[in-house]
C-alpha cells in the first residue's frame, strides 16, 4: 500500500530511541498517523511540528497497519506560530478539534480551513475569528450543523440577532424579543462569512460562547470531555490583549 498527500502535522510523539509517530491531517486520506524513522532527531525536529504543512508518502504492506511516512517540508509556519501565546493555544486548540474527527476518514473542506486559519494567525483579533468558523465548521461536518439562516420561529431571513441553544437555529430580533434572556447572541460576521476585519471584542466572546455551547453539548460532553485547556488558554490571551491597548488607548 502506498499513497502520497499534502497534510498538516497535528501532533508527534517519540517511538523508541530515534523514530516518532506523526498525526497529520491530510487533504484526501484524513486524519492519518505513521512512523517517521529518525522523526526524533534533530534534522527531522524543526520539520515535525505542529501547524507545518508537509507532503508525506505512506507505505505499509496493509491498509490496517501503522505505516511509514517519509516527509518533506512545504510550509513550515511552526515556529512563527508558536512565538506568540495566542499562537501556542490557538495551534494546540485547533489540533484537539482536529482530533474529534475520525481516523482516516476525509475531510477536505477541514482541512482547506485549517490550512487557511494557520496561514493568517499573526494578529490576534484575525486568529480568534478563525478559530470561531473552524469550532463552527466542526459543529457541521460532525452532523452538528446550526441553521445561522433563517428564523427558527419565523423563517425571516433578517436581523437575525440571537441563536437559540436548545435548536440550535437563529431567531430574529423581534421574535426572540421575549426570551432574549434565554438566548444566546449571534454575532454578525458568523453570519456574513466576513473574516475581514467585521467585528468587535464582543463579538468575538459571543462567538466562543456560542460554538462553545454547542461543542460541548453535542460534542464533548457525549465523550466524556470538556472544553481543550488551550481553548480557554487563547480567550484569555485575547483578553489580556485586549485589555493591555485600551489601557495604553
């Protein structure tokens, strides 16, 4: 057996004296481990980090076996990433995402959004945003999807300001009016698929709380986990960020 894939390493852990195993997630073969021989050396380090993507050839004489991968750098993005603290969680959050999926089973779309979250992760505000459509784009591809569309009571496709956590569906302004204690916010650029720049520091607390929410009800608590300590690690990176410029503003 043998295939050849672009994916990103998620994570490496040592086997024996010199060899690591490797996670990747890859374009067409998923969520993927295999044996790196001499992975633990200094020459193969730098290269098997999390957040670099990578080409990889995996052989192995059946498709049930671990396998060998040999593995060649394309964007090696690691040490960038992990020079800043929202970096660090924000990788390692992303990775535990990546985990939920199934092993070996594609997810192409996953992984395009993963590799364009780690390509635009230097400003903190743009990485948090990613990280909210990455937790949202899980929901759907785990069969978790929100119906961020359309009114729930109304079928209203306008001023949709609020999600309601037991459908999971949004709601209008003037329909949720009467329960808007008891439900959560919906921030715009969720709705406006704007990665741009559209949003405010509640938009985005309202955006973790809201996949937050829904991960953790349908996802993880089923599994007998909870949320990632990176993923609160990152918030509050956020917030102390956030709070460090309107002291100096």
């Amino acid at each position: 057996m043998e295939w050849t894939d672009e994916g990103i390493v998620l994570g490496v852990r040592r086997h024996g004296e010199s060899s690591a195993i490797v996670e990747l997630l890859t374009r067409e073969h998923g969520r993927h481990l295999g044996l790196v021989r001499g992975g633990a050396g200094s020459r193969m380090r730098p290269l098997l980090q999390p957040g670099n993507s990578v080409r990889a050839v995996w052989r192995a004489r059946l498709d049930e076996h671990l396998g060998t991968y040999a593995i060649e750098g394309l964007r090696l993005r690691a040490a960038a990433l992990l020079a800043s603290s929202h970096g660090v969680y924000g990788v390692t959050h992303l990775a535990s995402l990546a985990r939920l999926l199934p092993e070996r089973d594609p997810h192409e779309d996953i992984s395009a959004l993963l590799e364009q979250a780690l390509e635009d992760f230097d400003d903190i505000g743009r990485a948090a945003a990613h990280l909210v459509h990455f937790e949202l784009a899980m929901l759907a591809e785990l069969g978790f999807g929100l119906d961020l569309e359309h009114c729930a009571a109304t079928g209203e496709t306008s001023e949709l300001i609020y999600v309601s956590p037991k459908s999971g569906g949004a709601v209008s302004r003037s329909a949720g009016e009467p329960w808007r204690d008891r439900l959560l916010p919906l921030p715009p650029f969720l709705r406006q698929r704007d990665e741009g720049g559209g949003w405010t520091d509640q938009d985005l607390q309202d955006g973790f709380r809201l996949t937050g929410w829904f991960l953790l009800r349908h996802v993880l608590e089923p599994r007998g986990q909870g949320h990632s300590d990176a993923r609160a690690g990152f918030i509050n990176a956020l917030a102390r960020y956030r709070d460090r410029h309107s002291s100096v503003s």
